[in-house]
C-alpha cells in the first residue's frame, strides 16, 4: 500500500502507537458500546422533550430558509441500523442520509477511524495538503475499478458525488472540445449544481436557472419490454447524434436509477448503446454516486459487465469521500480538477475503513451478503404485497436498494407513506413519479435479518392501518 515503505521513524506512528492512544481508544469505545446496549428498538419520543424539540425544528426551518422533509434532528447516537433523534425516539434509518451511513451509526470501526483521523496534523485534505491515507485510497479504488476489465488508472477525490460529477464533465468537455452538448437516460439524476441540474431530468429543478449545458435524453430500458425498449433507445441515440454530429462530449449513464425510481438497467441493453456511442466516438461515463458498493460487486459496472467499455466512472455517498475515476486517455490538463478541499481526514479514513471491508468480508458475489440482504428484504416485501392486496406492488432496485409502489402510486401517496413510516418508527425517502416509490438504501455493513424483519412489520402494519382509512381515495 502507498505509504507504508514510509512509517518506519515518523513521529506520527509513534503517537499513533502510544499506549495511552491505544487505552483512550479502547475506553472511548468500551463507553459507546456500554451505552448502545440500551438501544434495542423504536421507541417514542420522550414527552418531556416534545416541545423544545418543535421549537428546536421550527427555528432550524426559519434559519435555513425552508422546512425541513422530516422533522429530524439527530442527538448524534446510535447503533447500527438504529439512530436516536434529539427528542429522544429512536427510529430504524433504512434510508442512511441518502445512502452515506452505510456502516449503519456509531459502528466502532467508524469510531475510532474517526479518532485516528483527529489526531492527524491535516484536518482538511485538499490540493496542496494530501496525507497517506489519499493515496492508500485512491490506489485502493483504482486497483478495484481495473478488477473486470477496466482501463480506468486515474482517481480524484472531492467532497461530494456533485463535485464528482462536475469534474467528470469537465474532464469529458475538455477532452472532446468544442463538443458540448451531453446525453443522459430520461429521468435520470445527476445533482444539482448550475450543469447538473440541466443534466437531471427534473424541470424542477431548473426553474429560474440559466442553461448552462444542451441535454438530449434516451428512453431508459424497461424491464417489461426489454427487447424493443432498447430498439427505442437507439433509435433515440442515434437521432441525437446525427441532429447534433460531433456535438456530444458524453452519455452519462445510471445502470440503476435511484432518484428514477430504482428502475434496474440490462447488460445487453447497455452494451447496444455503449457499441453505438464507441462507433460515433463518443465517451462513456458512468455515474455511481449511488450504486457504488451496493450490487454484487464494488462497482456498478463490473455487476453488468461493462469494464471495457468505461471512460470516466464516478462514486460518493456510501464512500464518504467523492472521486472521479478516468482512463489515461481523458488525463485532464493541469488546474482543470484542482480543489481547495478533497475531502476530511476523518471521512478519508472511513472511505478506507469502509471499501476495504466491503472487498474483504463476503459482501459481493451471487451469494454475497449484499444479495442475501436484499433477497431477504424483497422477499418480505413481497410477502406483504401478497397477505394484503393492493397496498403495495414490487419490490423494486437492486442489491442495497430497495423500493416498493405504494397504493396507486402517485407522488402525494408515495410522501404520506414515507411520512407514516417515518412516525410509526422507520425512515425512508420517495422516489420515481410515474409510478412514485418508497425506497430503501439499507445499512449493509450494521443491518441483521432481524432488523429487516423488525423493519417489514412496521410497513405492514403502516400499509394496512392506512388502508383501512380508505386509502388514498379516504385521505383525501
């Protein structure tokens, strides 16, 4: 690993081996152990501090200009797949911010990355001020990302999946100059910064904003239609690239959709479209800011077999830290990609803690623990689907994304849901419209069957009290 020839003398391994670091550590996490054996289960908020914690919210809302999705506050303590909020409930986060608590909350591994990371002299890592613990990682990802067939050798860091984004583009628009239009997957989700939300097929998100970047849109593939969906999105690609020749620096593609829908894409569908775009030379970025580390393997791409075919690839959230994977051939110029900030010290350490414990502990592959999880999830899933008609259809996604359709499907229905299941004890997010969905990004370093199985009878129990109200015809 990058950096270990290097240790031997260095004042920061002698601190780092310090019998009073190691007993701080090991009483630091003795202490949190101790007091996540209180945290077994939902439980209410305290009556006690009901009031100041609506107040607490409210004023959160007026200071940040706008309300918040959930009334939300964390104390800042957890265990697993469980997280205490400030009034004192304590709810099952099947949604992990979005995917980032991967490792679930308070796991001691995170913990004492966390305090290694404090005792560094180097805070924020960025441009001039990179430590061991960049370059152990992004080797790390790079040797990862060539497993399958990839000719991706170069990886950036940055602070978000957005930044990564961006960096892609930029990367991409520098190197196919003066191309500058890009394509994209109908209903896709790129970000939202001034280019990416030209990108994401939400209009709005655009209202008020300049057009910055010309998208042309490809039907996405469609599971029920697999055949003639692809036929579709061809035949849409290659309008675009004759309408526009040599116009195009990119495709981005989504393999699952998340913000979509978690809709699930096919190898042979993207290999048709990659072809094309190879032939019309046109790169392939890939982005995985979502489904990195959550299929049967690391990458997204290396679950459908796409290696070969990869130019610029990009990862966040379950990594903490961002980065944008390139080939050689797209090696931006100098001062393109250069950030004051590549990320925390403290989340760098964690991205190492994280990735390499996925690679090493079984979580991939056909039987992995990835695809265990999600069988046994989908499975309940569709046991209630089955005990209660119409409540819900699905499930939907793939490995640690899963979704279901509530009801009839309609964006009002999918947020009450998500909204009831967030006071009965269990936090989701929506996504998709037509149909909208529930979905799930579950903490696959700290969930136990026993916690999906916890987490499924809330939803069952949700559904068929809210179905008993009438439905979506009785809310209204």
């Amino acid at each position: 690993m990058i950096g270990m020839g290097l240790k031997d003398g260095l004042l920061s391994e002698s601190l780092a081996h310090d019998r009073r670091v190691a007993e701080a550590k090991r009483l630091v996490l003795e202490a949190m152990a101790e007091h996540q054996s209180r945290l077994v289960g939902v439980k209410p908020a305290d009556e006690r501090l009901k009031a100041s914690y609506e107040q607490a919210i409210q004023k959160f809302n007026r200071l940040r200009g706008g309300a918040l999705y959930y009334p939300y506050l964390g104390s800042g303590f957890g265990k697993g797949a469980l997280v205490e909020l400030a009034d004192g409930s304590v709810k099952y986060d099947f949604i992990t911010g979005i995917g980032v608590h991967c490792w679930g909350h308070g796991h001691p591994e995170m913990v004492a990355a966390a305090l290694e990371a404090a005792l560094s002299g180097t805070i924020m890592q960025g441009n001039l001020q990179q430590d061991v613990r960049s370059a152990a990682l992004v080797q790390t990802l790079v040797e990862a990302a060539q497993e399958g067939g990839s000719r991706l050798e170069h990886c950036v860091l940055t602070t978000s999946g957005a930044m990564a984004n961006e960096n892609a583009l930029k990367i991409l628009m520098q190197k196919r100059w003066p191309a500058s239009r890009v394509l994209a997957f109908e209903g896709c989700f790129a970000g939202r910064t001034l280019a990416l939300s030209q990108i994401t097929d939400k209009p709005g998100y655009r209202v008020g904003l300049p057009t910055t970047v010309a998208v042309d849109y490809v039907p996405f593939f469609d599971a029920q239609r697999p055949g003639e969906s692809t036929q579709r999105a061809l035949a849409a690609l290659r309008r675009h690239v004759e309408r526009y020749p040599g116009a195009h620096a990119a495709m981005c593609f989504e393999l699952v959709q998340g913000e979509g829908g978690y809709h699930v894409g096919d190898r042979a569908f993207f290999v048709a479209l990659m072809e094309e775009l190879r032939t019309r030379r046109v790169p392939i970025m890939i982005d995985e800011v979502q489904t990195f580390g959550r299929t049967t393997r690391l990458f997204a791409f290396q679950h459908f077999g796409l290696g070969p075919y990869v130019d610029v690839v990009t990862i966040g959230k379950l990594s903490q830290v961002c980065a944008t994977l390139f080939t050689d051939e797209m090696t931006p110029q100098p001062g393109l990609i250069s950030q004051t900030f590549t990320g925390g010290t403290a989340g760098i350490q964690a991205a190492r803690v994280i990735v390499e414990g996925l690679l090493r502990r079984g979580y991939f592959g056909p039987q992995g623990k990835i695809a265990q999880l999600h069988g046994h999830f989908a499975g309940r899933l569709q046991a209630i689907g089955e005990r209660h008609p119409g409540v819900l259809s699905g499930p939907f996604g793939l490995g640690a994304m899963v979704a279901f359709t509530p009801f009839d499907g309609t964006p009002e229905t999918a947020k009450r849901v998500a909204q009831a299941l967030f006071e009965a004890g269990v936090i989701g997010f929506t996504a998709g419209a037509h149909p909208a969905r529930v979905r799930f990004l579950i903490p696959v370093g700290a969930v136990t069957t026993e916690d999906i199985d916890a987490v499924c009878a809330i939803v069952e129990k949700t559904l068929v009290e809210m179905k008993g109200q009438g439905g979506p015809s009785g809310w209204c």
